[in-house]
C-alpha cells in the first residue's frame, strides 16, 4: 500500500484546504494519507477530502479529529487499517466543531440539511 500511503508526509494544514481558500467551514476533518491534503469530510457542504480521492486517486484517509484514529478506504468503502501517520495527529482541539471559529454561520444546521445529495 505504499503508493496510497505516506506516513511521513505531515498534514497540508490543520483546516480544509479549499474551503480556507475561499472562506468556507466545514463539519469534521479527513486527511490523506498518500499526501496529507486536508479535506472537509461528507458531512460538509463541500466535501472536498472526497472529492480529493476523485481528483487525485487517493484512496486511503485518516480523520483529523481529536481523538480519532480510524481510517478509510474510498475505493472498498469500508475502515482500513493503517499505520501511524506524521505528526499532527489532528486539527488544533481547541477548533470548534463545526469550524473554524468565525467563519461558522449561524444557520449552518439549516444549510445542511438543505444540501442536495
């Protein structure tokens, strides 16, 4: 599995690449683990960790929540068992959930649920 993970490369930043680019919030965090992009997970309005494995062909990630250590396979769609990974671990704890701090709108369970499929 060395081609789908790295555990040496570091996380690309503690919050979603894309949506720190424009601006954005997220619900929770994933991690590559072949690269350490960090994505919005599918419960985002954005989903970007999978639209990364659409892009990128990166199966395998790691949640970047505080606490967590399971992975996943994209490609099986099932938890994969994967090794340690650079650290950090997982985005600041002190981040609020959804995040980042700020930039949450106060409506952000009725966008949710609002959200197409």
């Amino acid at each position: 599995m060395s081609d789908v993970i790295d555990p040496t490369v570091p996380p690309s930043g503690t919050g979603c690449v894309e949506c720190n680019a424009v601006g954005g919030w997220w619900v929770h965090l994933r991690r590559c683990a072949a690269c350490g992009h960090i994505g919005c997970c599918d419960d985002s309005l954005a989903r970007h960790a999978s639209a990364h494995w659409r892009d990128a062909g990166h199966p395998i990630i790691r949640s970047f929540e505080p606490g967590e250590d399971w992975f996943w396979n994209y490609d099986t769609n099932s938890y994969y068992d994967g090794p340690e990974l650079a650290a950090p671990e997982s985005r600041p704890e002190d981040e609020t959930v959804p995040g980042p701090r700020g930039r949450v709108p106060k409506d952000w369970m009725a966008q949710l649920r609002s959200r197409p499929e």
